[in-house]
C-alpha cells in the first residue's frame, strides 16, 4: 500500500506549517470558554437545587447537563474549522502544479485519496484528543458515567469523518483554496439546517428532511443511544463522498 | 522504449498536438526542440501518463500510457516545466517522501536520497525549506526527484531552466551521464544544449513535427552544399568569376570588401572538398590570402528554416555571415 507516504507528508505539511496549531489553538479556546461557562450553569444550578429541593432538580445529572451540550456546541464549532483543514488537500496541489508529479507516481488514485483522508482524520482525532480534558476536569470534581461520554465521542468522530469526507471532495473539484473552504462550510451549513424545515413540513418530507440533517443523528449519540440509523447514516455520507472524490481524481485521468 | 504514433490532442476548439509520431531507441537522449506553446510540454504530459491523448497511442518500455499508465509510471521519472514542488517541506524530508511513494524501500532509502542530493549538487541544502530555495536550487530538486528511483526512462521539462552557466554545465554533464543506462527525452529551446546533450533532435512546430533525426543529419538534408568563405587581397573584380570556375564549385556570393581585399562565399557540393583548389588559385595568381574558413550550417539554421518554413536563399546566408562578422 502507497498511500502511507502520501499520509506522512500530509501530516509533515500540517505540522509544519502553522495550519495544525492554528487550529488547535482556537478550536480548544472556544470550546474551552463553553465548558466553563456551561459548567459554571450546571453548579450554579445544582447549588440552588440543593438549597432549594421544593423547585426539583433532584435529576440533575452532569453527563446530561454538561457533557451533552458541550457535545453540541463542539459540533457547530467544527462546523467552521473542518473546512479550513481540508481545503487545501487537493486545491493546493492542484494551484501548485505538483498535482502533476503527484499522479505521475507509481500511486493509485485511491491511495492518494485514502493518504490524504486518513491525514486529515488523524489531526481531528488528535483535536478531539485535547478535548477529552474537559471530560477528565469533570470526573476529577464527581462522579461520572462514563458510557455516555463514550458515545458521544463517537458520535462526534463519525460527526468529523463526514464532514472532513464532504470537505475533501469539494477540494477535489476545484483549484482555488478559497472556494474549497467556503463551499464545504456551505454545505455542510445547508445539511445542518435542513432539519429545521421539518418542522413545517409534513409526512415523508418531513421524514426525508429530519433524516438528511447531521445535527440530528449526533442527538441520539449525546444520550448514550447507538442507533443503527444513525450509523448508516454517517458511514453512508463518508462512502458516498469519498466515493465521489475517487471519480473527480480518476475523471482527471481520461478527461485531461 | 519511447513509440509515439499519430499522437493528437486537443483542448476544446485548440489542436495542441497534431499527429505527432516518433520513437526513441534505449539507451538514447532525445531532444526535443520548438518555440514556445510548440507542443512539447502537452507532448510531455502525456508521456508521464499526466494527461489523455485526444487520438493516437504512445507507448512507454512497452506499456501503453493510457491502459497500462502504472506499468509505466514505474518506470519513469517525470521533471514538469517549472518543477513543482512543496515549499513546506525541506529537500531531505521532501526526497524522502518522493523515494518511498516510487517503492525504494526503507534500508534502501536513506543512501539513494544521499546519491542524488550528491549528483544533483543539493546536499548542502538538504535541511532548508524547499521554499526558502533559489529557482536554480529549486530546478535541481526537481531533477533529483525525477532520478529516485532509478527509472528506465526519463521525462524531463526544461531542465536546464533557471540554473546559470556553471550548474548548465554541470546538470548537463549529469544527463549526458544518464545515456546508455536510461533513455532520456527532454525539451529545450536551447539550441547549443540539443548539440551537447542529445544524440537525437525532434523539432516541433506549431504542434506538428518539421524535422528528426541526428543533428548531422538535419543539417545534410537542410544544407545540401558545404559554405566556404575565402578573402583574398589584391585580385578584385577577378575574384569571383576565377572561384566559379574551379570544378566542383556550384554557387559564388560576393560579400562586401574589407582590410583592403574582396570576399567570397564559396557554395560546394558536400562529396568534393575544394579548399586545395582555392589555394592554388590563390597562390597562383599571386593574391594574397586573408581568410579561408568553412561557414558552420548549426543545427540553428536547420531550426529557424524548420520553424519559419521558409526557403534559405544565398544572398539571406550572405547577409548571416556579414552580420556574423560585424559582432
């Protein structure tokens, strides 16, 4: 398999230039500032409950109150930073010309493709690694259930592969960074929010439209729920754009 | 090992290639001569399996570049016009990737990027950033890349460009070190570097291929007669007439007086030497003889009448000796 140099180049490109740290930076700061702002809520909340058991909140649970929408906050911050790792997989290359000595290697175009996916899902790996700080802070200050966290964690990896798999194909189709950053970020953004028209609409439509939406499957996952469906519908989303990717590269090969 | 037949391509309405055939036996350098947007990098292209052919087969070591376009991948090393490289990485870390995605394996891996950082004369920038690097730098990086690997044949767009007098001399000993071994085609609009690189020219004009062969050759068919110019002091007006006369001798061009004597361009057949004839006519008469020399027909007259199509008359090589002579 030839797709191992191709994988270690990109991660040397990553880490080389300041794209990766970048990245890291923000993405941990702003994730950050919403841990400690919802898990300030949460012991401001079960403080009151304490004092003030007549008002309920005996079912105040931390994996539910903090963990959980700290899972949703984290899936619309990527929503903005996966484009900007996986813009300039292929447009870079493409705008460079080394695109040309690229395919002029002894390399299938799948293993091009499999090297460069496989980069850009390490480093969100290693992203999400950082993250599992907030958890640790958490079971350092009570006692948490730890199978929900799992969960969502792995809704949050399945969440990245699509979105990374979506953003690798669109640099695929074009040469300009620019494009590749801001057309991933669009449609990603259009899939987030077509389940929000399934409020209004009704029957199979409304069904077709909640089940097209990505922050929905990511729901079930939050709860400590794997769901047939909802893995379908991650795995199904990376086949198919990796699969489109794969044609873009071979088109190339016979479209000149 | 290279066997290009009635290669055409096509971008949209644009034919940039146009029927192109040729061949380029083992162990050859070939080079490949045009103007600019002549064919030769879209020729390139689709040698190194970059790029389809609109018409027309190309094969490589036997492979054909369209159906077979990893068996032949594999046996190429490709440098592209401009050598396109990842200004991110550093030239050992980039060569290394470059030797291991062409198959070198791991123990291999480490000398092979050595020898070519050696033979391409970049050891000594194997840790800067590629992009830090001089075009010239950049250039040889290029060809380093293309030599991992050992490769059959090689592809090379331009090599020389970018490098000055001193690394021209040196990347171009280093190709012509590469015959025998390699087969080797590259592109140039330098016309000297076809002379001391290649063993073989094909020249391409406006996608189509005017002339091939040997750069003798091409001159034998383009000047069928060898050019001699004579000076002579004190024989004047009698000068031309007594030349034309000498067997052998099939056209005389007067050139214009100079140092006090009178010039002639002596046009003669190639089988017949008669220089010794023109001695002797000097001596005879008693003039005195100034200059006796053969007018060299390069291989850039064979390309500017290939290239401009146009028929050489001896009064246009007259006016190109004088304007010779005047530098």
């Amino acid at each position: 398999m030839r797709w191992l140099p191709v994988f270690k180049k990109e991660m040397r490109l990553y880490f080389g230039s300041p794209v990766a740290y970048v990245v890291f930076t923000f993405f941990l700061v702003i994730s950050g500032w919403f841990f400690s702002q919802i898990f300030l809520f949460y012991s401001d909340a079960s403080m009151r409950s304490f004092m003030q058991p007549q008002f309920g909140g005996q079912n105040l649970n931390v994996v539910d109150n903090v963990m959980r929408p700290l899972f949703t906050n984290m899936s619309v911050v990527l929503l903005f930073f996966i484009p900007m790792l996986t813009m300039r997989l292929f447009a870079e290359e493409k705008k460079s010309g080394t695109m040309e000595l690229l395919l002029t290697y002894p390399v299938r175009d799948g293993e091009v493709l499999a090297g460069k996916y496989l980069a850009a899902l390490t480093l969100y790996l290693i992203l999400l690694g950082l993250t599992l700080l907030y958890p640790g802070l958490v079971a350092y200050f009570t006692r948490v259930e730890w199978g929900p966290i799992m969960t969502g964690y792995l809704g949050l990896i399945l969440t990245g592969a699509v979105f990374l798999a979506v953003g690798v194909l669109i640099s695929s189709l074009t040469e300009n960074q620019i494009v590749a950053g801001f057309g991933t970020f669009g449609v990603l953004l259009a899939f987030w929010v077509i389940g929000w028209g399934a409020e209004f609409a009704g029957g199979a439509t409304r069904t077709v439209l909640q089940y097209l939406s990505i922050g929905d499957h990511l729901e079930g996952f939050t709860r400590g729920l794997i769901d047939t469906k909802d893995l379908v519908y991650y795995v199904t989303g990376v086949a198919l754009a990796l699969f489109f990717t794969l044609r873009s590269l071979e088109s190339k090969r016979w479209r000149g | 090992m290279i066997q290009v037949d009635n290669l055409t391509k096509r971008y949209g309405p644009v034919t940039a290639i146009h029927d192109v055939s040729f061949n380029v036996d083992k162990g050859r350098i070939v080079g490949f001569l045009g103007p600019n947007g002549a064919g030769k990098s879209t020729t390139m292209k689709i040698l190194s399996c970059f790029m389809p052919a609109s018409g027309g087969t190309a094969r490589v070591a036997g492979f054909d570049v369209f159906s077979q376009s990893l068996e032949v991948r594999r046996r190429i090393g490709y440098l592209p016009e401009n050598a396109p490289l990842y200004p991110d990485l550093s030239v050992a870390a980039y060569l290394d990737f470059v030797a291991e995605i062409k198959g070198v394996s791991r123990p291999a891996r480490r000398g092979r990027v050595a020898d070519v950082m050696e033979r391409c004369f970049i050891g000594d920038m194997q840790n800067r950033l590629i992009g830090k690097l001089s075009k010239g730098y950049r250039q040889r990086v290029g060809l380093a890349q293309a030599l991992l690997g050992d490769p059959e044949v090689l592809i090379l767009d331009e090599p020389t460009i970018g490098l000055d007098p001193r690394q021209i001399a040196e990347i171009r000993a280093l190709i012509r070190s590469l015959a025998g071994q390699h087969t080797v085609i590259l592109s140039t609009h330098i016309l000297p570097e076809v002379s001391m690189v290649c063993d073989g020219v094909v020249i391409i004009n406006r996608g189509r291929i005017v002339a091939q062969g040997t750069e003798s050759e091409l001159v034998q068919q383009a000047f069928p007669t060898a050019r001699i110019e004579l000076r002579v002091a004190g024989a004047g007006a009698e000068l031309a007439p007594a030349v034309g006369a000498i067997p052998g001798v099939v056209g005389v061009q007067p050139l214009a007086a100079r140092d006090g004597g009178a010039g002639v361009l002596v046009e003669a057949a190639r089988d017949r030497d008669v220089r010794p004839e023109l001695v002797r006519l000097v001596t005879g008469k008693g003039w005195t003889l100034q200059e006796l020399h053969p007018v060299g027909m390069s291989l850039e007259e064979v390309f500017i009448r290939a290239v401009a199509g146009e028929q050489e008359s001896p009064e246009a090589v007259a006016a190109a000796v004088e304007t010779e002579e005047a530098r």
